[in-house]
C-alpha cells in the first residue's frame, strides 16, 4: 500500500515539472554482439556443458542471459535420455 509520503513526492515533483525515474544504473543490454559470440562459441566448443557451468567460466554473464543468446540464435536446452 503506498503511503502518504509517497503521494506528497509524486505531487511535489510534478508542481516542479521534476518526475525522474530512479532506476538502477546498471546497462539495460549486457548481451552485445561480442558477447554473445563469446557464448556461442564456448557452447560450440563444449557442447555438453550446461547453462550453469558456462555462467561460471565466462565472465559478468548470468545464466538467464546466457539462455537468451541461445534462444536468440536458435539453440535450445535439451537432456540426453537413454532407454
């Protein structure tokens, strides 16, 4: 439930012709081109390795994004089952 705090701000800031977004400052797209080259080609290389070991082994990567630039370029998880 907001409080009242929060509507006075909202209030204030629009009498000033203010209302900014006070988002995070971290990047929006950490997947450039280079790195999600880096991605394909670590997963070409061992292609038996799993999402959660790649985020290890590259760097500032995290595995949902890992799992886009799969997605992205037409790759996708799978788990051999033999019978």
């Amino acid at each position: 439930m907001p409080t009242k705090q929060i509507f006075s701000r909202i209030l204030r800031d629009l009498a000033n012709g203010v209302l900014v977004n006070k988002g995070r400052n971290r990047p929006k797209n950490v997947l450039t081109e280079e790195k999600q080259l880096e991605i394909l080609l670590y997963f070409e290389e061992n292609n038996e390795t799993s999402q959660r070991t790649a985020e290890l082994d590259i760097d500032n990567v995290s595995r949902r994004s890992i799992g886009r630039a799969l997605d992205m370029h037409g790759y996708h998880p799978y788990k051999i089952g033999l019978l």
